[in-house]
C-alpha cells in the first residue's frame, strides 16, 4: 500500500497519508480534499539509485572475482 506526502491546498499543513484506492485523502487539520501529492515514500528517488549502485558494485565484484586468476589465464594462453 502506497504512502504519499501531502500538502493541503487550503491550510498548508504537510503530512503522510496510506492511499488505498477507495478512499479520498483528506488533511487532518483542515478536513480539505484539495491535497498536493508531492514524494512517494515506498519509492523514493535516492532509493532507485542506491539499487542501481549497488548493482554495479555487485558487478564490479564478480568482475574482480572472476573464475580465472591472471597467472592461471596465463597459464591457459600457454
Ligand atoms: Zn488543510
């Protein structure tokens, strides 16, 4: 279930709201339906790039570790 940051359009107030797809989100202050959605917090952008580092880090990894060692792939070039 998706939690998003709001901002209520009538009053300002900041807040985070659980959306299911039934419900309207209303501000807790002001009880307005005239929300701004501004960050989803189960995906937040530095998240997704944290990921693809990793990634790359994991890579890099198996690279250095790779099946051969350089002398045994000197060995194997004869
Ligand atoms: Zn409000």
């Amino acid at each position: 279930m998706p939690i998003y940051d709001y901002q209520c359009s009538a009053c300002h107030a900041e807040f985070e709201l659980l959306v299911r797809q039934s419900t309207v989100p209303t501000c807790p202050q002001c009880g307005s339906t005239s929300l701004e959605r501004r960050v989803s917090l189960t995906a937040p952008h530095g998240t997704s790039r944290a990921i693809v580092a990793a990634g790359r880090q994991a890579a890099a990894r198996e690279g250095h570790f790779s099946h051969y060692s350089a002398a045994e792939r000197a060995k194997l070039r004869g």
